[in-house]
C-alpha cells in the first residue's frame, strides 16, 4: 500500500479554520510527511522562502535583522531548522502572518509559545484514516463499543510498507527508505545535527528500532550503538524534535511508585520495519522486536489521529516497581482506558488484564481495557472490546 502524494490530510482542515486565530505558526512532523504541500495549500496567498536554497539560507545566517524586510511579512518559511536564531527577529507587525515549517528545539517552542502567541501543529506520517478517505477518529474519546473485529489479511504488509507519501509508487519500499534515509543524513543529520559518522548515527537508529516501544534507557543504547550517553541523549532530542520519533510518557500516580523514563516510538513503522531489516510479511511478524513494533503502530496511529485535529493525544504507559506494567494507557472523558494486545506474540489476554487492575485500585475512575488485535489469535467470546489493528 504506497501512499501517494495527493492523500489529503484532516489537519488542513483544522489549519484553515484556526488560521485567523494568530499570526504566528510552527508546522513539524516527520521529514517528507507533506508539510509543504499542506501549508502552501492551506496558506495560498502567502509568499513562499526555502531555507534548503542556499541564497535565502545565507542571508537568514549573515543578515537575520533584514530578512523580513527582504522577503515579506506574510510568509511561508521552509525549512526553519537550517536557521533557527531567525525566530529572533521576526515581524512584530499586526498585519504579519509567518508560517515556520520544519523543527526548532523544544525550549524555543515552548518560548514562542509563552510570548508571541505561536500555535504549533504536527503533520506526521499519514493516518490509516486519512488513507481511507475518513475524518480522525481520536481512540479513547468515547467508549469503545463491546464488539470484536479482525485486521483484513495484508495487515504486516501494511505496517512494512509505512505511511510516508511517495512521489513515484513504483519504486520498492527498500529503495523508497533507502532514498529517504540518504536525503534524511544530508540535509539533517549532517545538514542540522552536523553529524558526519553516517555509520554511528546509523547504527544508533538500528539500535532505537529494536527498542522500540521500550523506555529510553539511553546508557543501554550508547553501549549497544558505541557511543557516549552524552550523545545518545543528543541524539534522541533530535530525532524527536525533527519527528522521526514520538514520545510517549510514563503515567504518574501519587500512591504507587513509578518508572520516570519514558517510552518511544518511530512515527513510521516503514522505517522501522527497514531498520530491522524485514523485507517481507513474515519477517516483521516473526521478527524478535514484533511486539514493538504492533504496539509502536497502534500508539503511532493515535497520536495521529489527534494531531490532525491540533490536539496531543493524552496518550502514557504505565510501570512500577511492583512489576505491574500496562503497555498504553489512554485519558478518555470516563477516566483512565488502558489498551492490551492480542496476538500469539504478545502477553495473554487474563495476564495483561490482571496488570491493568493498579490502575482501577488507585488511578481513579478507569474504562474496561481495550484490546488491539492483529488478527493471528482469535476469542470466541470477551467482556471486553476487540479492536482491529486496522481500525484505530
């Protein structure tokens, strides 16, 4: 299933009705998620500058005070992340509209946030429901209904294939990330993080795919990529500030005592799948990191979901030191929802329920788990939700 470039996305919908609200905004997510084609689309009566051009870089690098003057206060800037101290100096103007595409470190976020009124949105890899034609469906804002569905077959394939937009459908899904990754080290990682041992850096997004889903235990990922912990931490603030990947957080409740590290998780389970070398179906299912995987694909899904209405998903995981660990955990408009796995590969079902009972005892008010099936095991009848993986 290659997704094509003309896919439309639910968040041009949300841009263009709360476009008047400020004059300020930050459009991120994933590198060739689509950003440019949603903002010139959406933001079509504005000029339009490129930071990969060299002519505009050097001058944002040399001449940052004359840059707006030079350009327009009613613009769209690409590529923010090859010039980030541009922020400094932009139009205090009522009449200015700038619309920052790329990634700027959290810190400077949160500053344009609290003080010029930036509202910032992520465009990630495309939803299963953009590619369906559907309107977001953010999991956990209404109860689940009690009913059991299956993935159609194919779904492996799905996951392998990712959800990145592609400009020529014929290439293979090795040549495709294979590409992306060669344009992703060149203009970012040796272009932004000025990083230029390709071979480390690889070799750390290899180590990060077989953990994935795991906490970020940074000092087991330096050892097992040979680099310090230093950079690993480094490392991993970029790959989430450029949205490579998201970030998921460990639920806090004051009674218990709780694993502080979060969780990750690659926003493209296409590059995921090609970091583990799985060129088929049956390699990522009998993959050794598949339960990281499916469970990556359902927590990437949501967070995409929400992020097409402008909203973050209150998406957590759950871990204490009494052993008890529940793989996601959702904020509904009931309470806590925590969501189980079933699948041959993950833990049985009575298991994962007996390790969600923490949170009714002393999270507060709690729905009945919901489970995300991949199809490869079936229940004939259950107290609780079924949903396939392909529906989230």
């Amino acid at each position: 299933m290659p997704i094509a470039p003309h896919i439309a996305r639910s968040l041009a919908r949300t841009l263009s009705e709360e476009r008047t609200l400020t004059n300020l905004f930050l459009i991120s997510g994933m590198p060739s998620s689509g950003k440019t084609t949603l903002v010139r689309t959406v933001f079509n009566d504005l000029s339009y500058v490129d930071l990969n051009d060299i002519y505009p870089r050097n001058l944002a690098h040399t001449q940052p005070k004359d840059f707006f003057s030079v350009y327009g206060n009613r613009l769209i800037v690409d590529g923010i992340e090859n010039a980030p101290d541009l922020v400094k100096f932009l139009p205090d103007d009522n009449q200015a509209c700038i619309v920052l595409v790329g990634y700027l470190p959290k810190e400077t976020v949160k500053s344009l946030e609290e003080n010029k009124e930036l509202m910032h949105y992520s465009l990630p890899p495309v939803s299963q429901r953009e590619y369906a034609g559907k309107s977001p469906d953010p999991f956990g804002k209404v109860p689940q209904a009690l009913r059991i569905s299956y993935p159609q077959p194919g779904f492996f394939d799905l996951m392998r294939n990712g959800f990145l937009p592609r400009t020529d459908l014929s290439l293979s899904t090795a040549a495709f990330y294979e590409n992306w990754l060669a344009q992703f080290f060149a203009r970012h990682v040796r272009g932004v993080l000025n990083v230029y041992k390709d071979t480390l850096f690889f070799n750390y997004l290899k180590v990060l795919a077989t953990n994935n889903m795991e906490e970020l235990n940074h000092s087991k990922f330096a050892k097992e990529a040979g680099i310090s912990y230093a950079t690993a931490i480094y490392w991993t603030d970029f790959l989430m500030d450029c949205g490579v990947l998201f970030e998921i957080p460990s639920l806090k409740l004051e009674q218990r005592r709780q694993v502080k590290r979060s969780k990750f998780t690659f926003a493209d389970t296409g590059l995921l799948c090609f970091l583990l070398g799985c060129a088929t179906a049956e390699e990522v299912y009998n993959h050794p990191s598949y339960g990281g995987v499916l469970s990556g694909f359902a927590a990437a899904e949501i967070i995409k979901n929400y992020a097409a209405l402008g909203l973050t998903a209150p998406i957590y995981f759950y871990r204490d030191t009494a052993h008890k660990h529940v793989e996601l955990v959702i904020k509904g408009s009931k309470g806590w929802g925590p969501v189980g796995f079933l699948s041959q590969k993950m833990r049985p079902m009575k298991e994962t329920i007996r390790h969600t009972d923490v949170l009714i005892k002393i999270g507060g008010p709690c729905e009945d788990i919901v489970f995300i099936s991949d199809g490869t095991l079936a229940v004939e009848t259950t107290s609780y939700p079924v949903v396939a993986a392909t529906a989230i």
